[in-house]
C-alpha cells in the first residue's frame, strides 16, 4: 500500500520576508562585486570571508552579520547602503536621488541636506497651518506648557497620547505590552493623520519617542510647527519624579545614563524641529513667555 505524501509545513509568513531580503542581499553583493570584475576568491581574501560563505551569501543562503557586510562593503569599496535593498516602499525617483547622493563627497553632504530642508519648509509653510506641535523627552513640559499655549491662542490641546488611548481602549504601555511598539507606533501614525485632518489649529503634544518612526515624524514636520522642548538632564528626570512617575528609577541604577544616552540618541531628530525651547533652570512662567513668542511667528495660515 502506497505511503501517503505529506506535505512540508508551510513557512510563516516573516520567514518568508527574511529569505526575501537575505536574496535580495546576496544579489546586491553579486552585482557590486561583478561591477568591479572582482572574483569571488579576490572578494574572500579583501574580506576575509571564505569563498564558501560568500558563495552562500550571493545565493540567499547566508546570514551575514552586520560586522561581516560592513567588511565586504569595505573590499568591495562601497557604501554599506549599496548592500541592502532599498526598493521596499520607495520609488525609482527616490532611489534615484539616494544613488546620486552615494556618489557626491561626504563633504558636501550637509550643505545639500540643508538646501533641501529649506526647500521643503518654504514649500509647505501653509500645509502646517497654525497647527503647534511640542517634541522632546518626557519631563520637559510639553503639557504643562502646551495646556497654556492652547488656552492663549484659543485652540484645543490635543495630547497624542490619550487620542491613542481612547481610540484602542487601554493605556499606552498595555498597548506596546499587548501589541508590540510597532503596532503601537501604527496607532501613533493613524490618530496623528486623524488629528491634523481634524484640526487646522491645535496645540499637539507628542510623546517622547515620536522620532523613532522616521514616517510619522517627518509627517509630523511637514503638517505642523514642531517646537523642541528641551531641558537639562537631571530636570528631565526630577520633574517626572516631582509628578509621582518612579519609572525612570524603578529597578535601574543606571537611570540617568540611560536618558543621556537616550537624549544623545534623538538630539538629531528633535533638532530638526523648527525652534527649540531650553526650559533648564525657568520658572513655568517664564517658560511659557518664551513659548508665546515662538508661537507667534506661526500666525495667519502658518505663516512666519
């Protein structure tokens, strides 16, 4: 009697999208190492990958880590970027433009970067309204302040926050426990989107880690007037104390390292905002005064 076929159980659909991008991986390496007539002996001996491994790698078999593709970038004389697939969500027109940047001097990377963020804000001035966004670490008074703001200019304070909260139902640190950050971040993008489309003027204040989702942050750029609220350090973790928020000290010694290092790591992204409010050292008053005239530049229809 003929033994029934069985059939190979299904391969779940992230693993399907890890070998997509492994093969995707390997043959930007076939490619880069076949433009410059390289052998596969010649790329194993600059990189100090063995043949076989490489063999692997071009084939979608291999799993480099990023240590070994940053020595194969190296020998092959390209940029990392080069090695890892950038058509996912992107256009030809957007590859394009990052292809022509791969091949200017890092040099003159930050004068072009800066033409193109003028260019950007000029052209979607009116596009942010008199919509006022408040960004930075918690701790930094971006409610308090905001709450105030709101009340002078006569607009509702929207905290982003507590729309996600009542949108799905359970605060946000059940949600990322539930969900996953990365749904929650879904959720960060879609009540935004909602938010702006509902409200030519607002005061929006914003969680900490907005700049995390490069997408949501740069919608966030483009539709309203961002402020970066900024504070010393140790005010940062002081006033969330002050508010009976023992988080940043629960069960971490290494509490005040680590929001330096977070700090460290966003400063970039908080800096892109449009003006920046240091609130180190002030009184709520004299915060606030500050922030009215910032507020003020963004006056009839978002313009300065």
């Amino acid at each position: 009697m003929a033994r029934a076929k069985t059939r190979a159980p299904e391969k779940p659909a992230s693993d399907v999208r890890l070998d997509a991008f492994g093969a995707a991986v390997g043959e930007l390496v076939r490619i880069a190492r076949a433009k410059r007539g390289m052998t596969r002996r010649q790329l194993a001996q600059d990189s100090g990958a063995s043949e076989r491994y490489l063999a692997q790698i071009e084939s979608g078999q291999g799993n480099p880590s990023v240590i070994m593709l940053k020595a194969i970038a190296e020998a092959l004389d390209v940029p990392i970027i080069e090695l890892l697939p950038r058509t996912n969500g992107r256009s030809e027109a957007l590859n394009h433009i990052l292809d022509v940047l791969l091949r200017l001097p890092p040099s003159e990377l930050p004068a072009i970067a800066a033409l193109i963020e003028s260019q950007v804000a000029a052209d979607l001035a009116p596009n942010r309204a008199r919509r006022i966004a408040l960004v930075g670490l918690r701790g930094a008074g971006k409610s308090t302040l905001g709450q105030r703001l709101a009340k002078h200019l006569g607009s509702p304070f929207i905290e982003l926050n507590r729309v996600i909260e009542q949108d799905y139902g359970a605060s946000v640190p059940d949600l990322i426990e539930m969900a996953g950050l990365a749904t929650f971040r879904r959720y960060e993008r879609a009540c935004l989107e909602r938010v702006i489309a509902g409200h030519d003027a607002a005061v929006v204040a914003t969680a900490g880690g907005i700049v995390s989702n490069p997408e949501t942050y740069v919608l966030l750029l483009r539709r309203t007037h961002t402020v970066w609220v900024k504070a010393r350090p140790d005010e940062h973790m002081s006033r969330v104390m002050e508010q009976g928020d023992f988080r940043p000290m629960a069960q971490n010694r290494e509490a005040m390292a680590d929001l330096v290092a977070i700090l460290d790591a966003r400063r970039a992204d908080y800096a892109r905002a449009e003006a920046e409010l240091d609130t180190s050292g002030d009184a709520v008053e004299e915060s606030f005064a500050k922030l009215v005239k910032i507020a003020a530049r963004y006056g009839k229809g978002g313009q300065r």
